[in-house]
C-alpha cells in the first residue's frame, strides 16, 4: 500500500486496529432526520469520541469548522430522495477533487445489490475506486438496502460485501445480523465497519448487537441514529467506544451509558 493510501488508513483505523466512526449523512437521502436537523449542534458534543466523521460535503463546509481535527469520510453518493422513485438509482454527487481539497481521509458510495439499480451502483463504486486508488484515498462502500430493510440477513449482506471488497473497496459498511454475521465478516477480505439503522427500543439491544458483531471479526461502528437520536448521546458514545476500544462486554458498556446518564446530559463528556 502506498504512504498517502496507508496513511488515510491509520487516521481512520486506530492502533488497536478498531473504529468507532460517526455518520451525519442522513440528510443526503432523507432530509433534516430528527435530531440532526442542525448537524452542527448535533456532533459538536459527540465528535470528540469519534474516529471519524461520514458526511456529505455540503454539511461539512456549512456545519463542521475546518479547525476539526477527525478524519473525514466524504459522502460521494446520491442523486435520489426518500419521496422519490427508487433510492437505487443513485449517482457520484461529489467528484474526487473536491474530496481532495476538503483533505477526505477517505470517500463513500452506496452500493445497491440486488436492486434494479445494481449495475450502475456497482461500476460507480468501481469508478471511484480507480479515481481513489490514484489519489490514495480509500472508498468505503456502504452496502445499502433502501427501503427493504428485511433483505438484511447473511446470505444477502456476505453477498454485498464479497461484490464491494472485489471491486477494489478498501472498508466496506453493512449491518450486523444476528445470524450467520461471522460468515459476512469472513467472506469480506476487507474490515468490515456495522452501521445501526433506524433507532432500536433499547440502549441493550444496540449494546448487544455491537459486541456480538465485534465477537464475529467486525472492527467496528458506522453508527448514527442509535447515538445522537438518544437522549444521551455523548454517554451512549462512550458506551460505543467502551466496546470497540476498550474491550468492555454490553453490560459494561450499559453501566457506563446508566452512569454518563446520571452526570447528566453535556456533563457526561467532561
Ligand atoms: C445513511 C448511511 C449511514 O451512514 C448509515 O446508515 C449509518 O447510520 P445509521 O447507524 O443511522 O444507520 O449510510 O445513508
């Protein structure tokens, strides 16, 4: 690998070899998503914690200030909106120059497999990474369902996986499943980072599936709407970090989220 690909690498992957990285993206598809109506308010207390953050350029220039030290993984995909006819039918939305002169630590795409939107999704994703591997930055590829949330089980996600590592991306995004996730993992021959999707009903269940994820080989989180749409985010933010870096199991992780409650909202991070 060269210095500048190697290099973005080791910003966005720590020494420990995990990742805790922080998507703000949401809105690129979805609009104002609740509670990151104002991106910036919504990270500003959150982004210590984080590896990384995932978001698109129009949020970053407007919201996050350029003194901000995390490695950036720029949104690069789009094109589609949830009121629209297919959120399949996305496009590049952000050329590889401007993802230089933003200083990205890496870029993101979605890829659609299975959708009639597949193909195109998929030599878009083999297009940025010519693009990217000639510049040194890494493309992570973000192995998106739509709407369909059901097609997330371990045949389908191995599956979307396997096609993202052969096309050239360096880290792949997918979701945790809770059977067979190892053979997603083992499949992939690239790290593979667990997003959360939709909010779950308790703080446990996204504790649990994370640990059990990271049990299974995946070296860490893409997690956003089960942090920041948490009424305590910055002591859920630990509770994520606590067991990706820290080797902490769920219950850990929970105390530590129960006693950041308990200091108190904007506290927990001091
Ligand atoms: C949205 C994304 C998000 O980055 C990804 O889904 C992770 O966020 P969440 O944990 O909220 O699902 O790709 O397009």
């Amino acid at each position: 690998m060269e210095w500048g690909m190697a290099n973005r690498m080791a910003q966005l992957i720590q020494k420990d070899g995990r990742c805790v990285f922080m998507p703000i993206d949401h809105g690129y598809f979805q609009g104002p998503t609740h509670k990151l109506e104002q991106p910036d308010k919504t990270v500003e207390p959150l982004l210590p914690y984080a590896d990384g953050l995932f978001v698109t350029r129009g949020v970053l220039r407007s919201c996050i200030a350029p003194t901000n030290a995390k490695p950036v993984i720029l949104r690069v995909s789009g094109g589609t909106s949830v009121i629209g006819k297919d959120l399949a039918n996305e496009g590049l939305t952000t050329g590889m120059e401007d993802a230089i002169r933003v200083n990205a630590s890496a870029v993101g795409i979605s890829v659609f497999v299975g959708s009639d939107y597949e193909k195109e999704s998929l030599l878009n994703l083999a297009k940025l990474v010519d693009e990217g591997e000639r510049y040194g930055i890494p493309v992570m590829a973000v192995t998106a369902v739509g709407k369909e949330l059901s097609k997330r089980d371990s045949r389908y996600l191995a599956l979307a996986c396997r096609i993202a590592a052969e096309l050239g991306a360096r880290l792949v995004k997918t979701y945790w499943c809770p059977d067979g996730f190892e053979k997603v993992v083992n499949g992939c021959p690239v790290p593979v980072v667990m997003a959360g999707g939709p909010q779950v009903d308790t703080e446990m269940e996204v504790l649990e599936f994370v640990y059990d994820g990271l049990q299974k080989g995946s070296i860490g989180v893409n997690l956003g709407r089960n942090i920041w749409q948490n009424p305590n985010p910055v002591g859920m933010m630990q509770a994520i970090r606590g067991l990706v870096h820290d080797g902490l199991t769920a219950k850990q992780a929970l105390d530590l989220f129960q006693s950041a409650r308990e200091a108190g909202p904007g506290r927990a991070g001091a």
